[in-house]
C-alpha cells in the first residue's frame, strides 16, 4: 500500500480559511486572498501533504479606487474572505463575501484546473459561508454567533424566491469571546454536521474546532467540542476547517494555525468516528507527524525563483499583485527576461504602490533578492523589495531631483507613511537588494541588503520587528515594487528573482 509521512504543519506559509474537496484521487483546496491579486488560489495535491497552485477563481473581482489602491487606503485586510469550494454533478463552485462590497460571490466551472469561472454576485453579506448540495436544493449556512441558512437556486446563482433564509440557531455565548464561525457543512450517513471554530475568553482561551449535527435540517442541533490543541505553539489553536475523505475511506480534517508574522498555516488532522461523531487527532491532539495511506507525491514549491523568461506577457501562478494590477504598466516582453514596472499614479509609501508584484514567505526561514536595472527612473522615483504586511520593510533606490542615487531603508512611519531609517549614496544604474526573513519560534525579523555585483552584501537600516496584525489581515509577504513620489512614467527593470528557503541558521 501507498503511504506517506504528512509532517504539519503541511504548508509552513500564509494559506488561511482553507476549504478542501475530494475529486477522484485529487484533493483540490482554495483559501482567502483577500486583497492579492488574481484571488482565490486553487491548490492541489495527492497526498494532502504536497500542495502546488493551479489556478485561481478571478483575476480580479471588482473594478473601483480601493480594489485599484487608488483611494488612499485600499482593500486591506477586506477583499475576499473565507472561501468555500465544492464539487456537485460534475460542476465546481467557489463562494465568499467581500466586506468591503457588502456582497456574497458564486463562482462555477466545470475546469478547476484550467478554466475559467462564471459569477454571480448577491446584496449583503453571508459571513464565512459553506455550501451544501441535499437532494436537490442548495444551501448556504453562514454567520458569527447567530448561525443562518439561506436556500440558492439549483444553480447557486440566486437566492430561491420562497426558499428557506432564516436563523438556524445560536450558538452558545457564556465564557466565550469570539462565538462560532468558519462554518464548514456537510451531510453524511444521516446527519447534517456544521464544524466551526469559537475562542472561549476563560480556560486556555485559545481557538478550538466544535461541531454541530442534527439529523434534521432545520434542528434541534447538539453541539461536541472536537480538538483544542496547539501543538505546543504559543497558545495558538488548531482550529477552522473541513473534513475529507480519502478514496479508501479514511478521514482528515484540514485545519489552520496562526503562526504569527508568516501567517496562518495549513495542518492536516487524522479523523476516527465513533457514535457518528467525529474524533480529531490522536488523544485530542495534532501529530506532529503520522503515516497516511495516500501515494508519495514530489513536493512543488510555493513560492519559486523566476528568471522573467516568458513567451507572452504572463506570470507564473506563484506571483499575485497587491490589489488590483495596471495592467498596462507592467511587462516581461518589453526587455525579454526582465520584469519592467512603470510608474502610473503618484503614491506616498510603498504600501499604497500600484502594481507591486508579491509572493508568500515561508517558515522557518527565507530569503529573496534581486537585480534592478534604474536606467529608467525619474526624479522621487523609489524601487526596490518590500517585506510587505502593516507594517512594512523595504530596500531599494530613491532618485533625487537632481538625478543622484541613494539606496534605502525604510519602514511604516508613525503617521502612517513611509520613514527612511537610512539612506546611502550609490552610483551606477544596477544594484541588488535582498531581505533575510526569519520566522523560527516567532523572532519574526527581517534584515535588509544591498550590494553592487551581487557577493559582497552590506546591511542597511535596521532589522524589521515583524508583526501580523488585523489591518492587512495577511501574513508577511515579499514584494518587488516601483513608485513614483513626483511624477509618472519612469521605469525600473527586474533582471531576477532568487529565492531560498532556509533553517533559522541560515543553511
């Protein structure tokens, strides 16, 4: 028999509100983007251990100032949140709402892989949302606290007219602080279960996995506390998620952590049944490790170096821009295997820097660097890599008015812009800048690099004290950007990104 060692967590990087099918042999996953663009990644794997993206349900969802990062604030830490993805009669569906639109999507193809997604959008908020598919009527149950169900159409493309939309039940609120949500349905052998996580304020006052079932639709509801564990990491639960089976019969849960500054982190829970109640873990805990009846598979990495050699004007499925991208300003046919970014609209920091190009950190360690070619840049022009969250990090290039250099360092100022921590005179059109990410046992610093032939690397600045926090939503990410303070039109060529993940040692 096939096996293999799932180690947690199975994705040591920001993968949030995961929700995973079954399809054949495939496991198919997306997760919440929020504001990176194209969103809500598509993954998939063989084995639940090895996770590679395919394809993602939009490249963009709206069309405004804050999805533009035009407005001053932008999308962060809104955007699209908690996705549920299933697969009925040969059709997959993708739903979530979006905060900031005050609206709930449904997305459908028949190609998750490959295709392309059809969309329909509704008024108001179904917060956290799961969809299931019972005998020929479609479902969503959403809420916090006060748990709803809203019947759709066959098609999930409308509420039905006449269906049910009510409150279902409340759940309970004595010694807890955030109530149930993350709601995850399913109905099986009978039972209608709905798995959510709550944050008690007394006890270990930590997230934790409950389920509800019924054997009836509308209720009454009984309610089992399933795991409250943190794998001996700060306190931080192992909560929120869905079950899944595999083709022999066996079951897993596909739960997150947060992980401070990385994010929030995939793990894959064993799943007993006894009394057709499920039981997560071994001995109420997350294994560290445990065997699998499930075929080894050859890891795919989350995030890749690229040498920007394309065919066409595209990216690989690793890269999503911060906010909605202008497309028309950037390229990696213009100079063949370079990225060029041009400047458009005038922006204050880094943070609100249209088309800054980003991918995911990972634990315990990571590194990336760059070359860029400044031939390009006008005056107040800043480009550079950025170690993007709330409160960023960067390195990069400023051109002054009278058409000198400097290479800097900055961070998020107190008021809320960009603060120089230090600048230093550089001549010449190329430079390299890297940032060093450690993430082992939450240290959470980034130390930032520059250097002239790309050996030799000097530190600048000062290590970024990383922290995740609400306002982005998000865990950290590594940036290339390129903004202008003056005036538009100027240019900054990438020739590489090189990435490395590493031990807190460095090796």
């Amino acid at each position: 028999m096939n096996k293999t060692t799932i180690i947690n967590p199975v994705i040591w990087s920001d993968v949030p509100d995961v929700s995973v099918i079954r399809v054949g042999t495939t496991f198919y996953m997306v997760s919440t983007s929020m504001h990176s663009m194209p969103g809500c990644p598509i993954m998939k794997s063989e084995n639940l251990m090895h996770w590679e993206i395919v394809n993602y349900v939009f490249e963009t969802f709206e069309d405004n100032d804050a999805h533009n990062l035009l407005d001053g604030k932008g999308i962060y830490g809104k955007g699209s949140w908690a996705a549920s993805l299933r697969h009925h009669n040969g059709m997959f569906y993708v739903i979530f709402s979006c905060n900031d639109m005050n609206r709930f999507y449904v997305y459908r193809t028949t190609d998750i892989e490959n295709g392309s997604w059809e969309r329909s959008v509704f008024e108001g908020l179904r917060h956290d949302p799961s969809l299931l598919f019972d005998d020929g009527r479609v479902f969503v149950f959403h809420g916090n606290g006060n748990i709803r169900i809203t019947e759709l159409t066959a098609d999930a493309s409308a509420v039905k007219e006449g269906g049910i939309n009510r409150l279902l039940f409340e759940t309970e609120r004595e010694g807890i602080g955030l109530r149930c949500e993350g709601c995850h349905a399913y109905k099986l052998n009978g039972y209608y279960y709905l798995f959510f996580i709550d944050w008690p304020n007394t006890g270990n006052k930590r997230r934790r996995e409950l389920v509800y079932r019924s054997r009836e639709l509308l209720g009454p509801y009984e309610r089992k506390l399933l795991l409250d564990d943190d794998m001996g990491y700060r306190n931080n639960g192992v909560a929120q998620g869905g079950i899944v089976d595999t083709p022999g019969g066996e079951w897993f849960a596909v739960l997150f952590q947060d992980h401070d500054a990385v994010g929030r982190i995939p793990c894959v829970v064993p799943v007993s049944w006894e009394d057709d109640w499920p039981v997560f873990g071994v001995d109420g805990k997350v294994p560290h490790s445990f065997e699998a009846p499930l075929p080894a598979a050859e890891p795919k990495p989350l995030v890749i170096g690229d040498e920007f050699e394309y065919a066409g004007n595209k990216l690989a499925l690793n890269w999503q821009w911060n906010h909605n991208p202008d497309n028309r300003l950037w390229s990696v046919t213009e100079r063949p295997g370079w990225l060029r970014l041009q400047t458009g609209a005038i922006a204050g920091s880094v943070e609100f820097a249209r088309n800054t190009l980003t991918q995911r950190t990972e634990g315990p360690a990571c590194s990336g660097w760059t070359m860029m070619d400044t031939f390009g840049m006008k005056p107040g022009d800043r480009a550079g890599m950025v170690a993007l969250a709330s409160l960023f990090g960067a390195v990069g290039i400023q051109t002054d008015d009278n058409g000198s250099r400097h290479v800097f360092m900055s961070v998020k100022g107190s008021e809320g812009g960009e603060e120089k921590v230090e600048t230093v005179p550089y001549e010449g059109n190329r430079v390299y800048v890297k940032i060093d990410f450690n993430f082992k046992n939450s240290a959470d610093l980034a130390h930032f690099y520059y250097s002239s032939d790309g050996e030799s690397w000097r530190a600048i600045g000062r290590p970024l004290q990383m922290k995740y926090t609400l306002h982005h939503f998000m865990g950290y990410r590594v940036g290339l950007f390129n903004y202008a303070t003056k005036q538009a039109g100027g240019h900054v060529d990438f020739d590489f990104f090189r990435y490395a993940r590493r031990s807190a040692s460095g090796k």
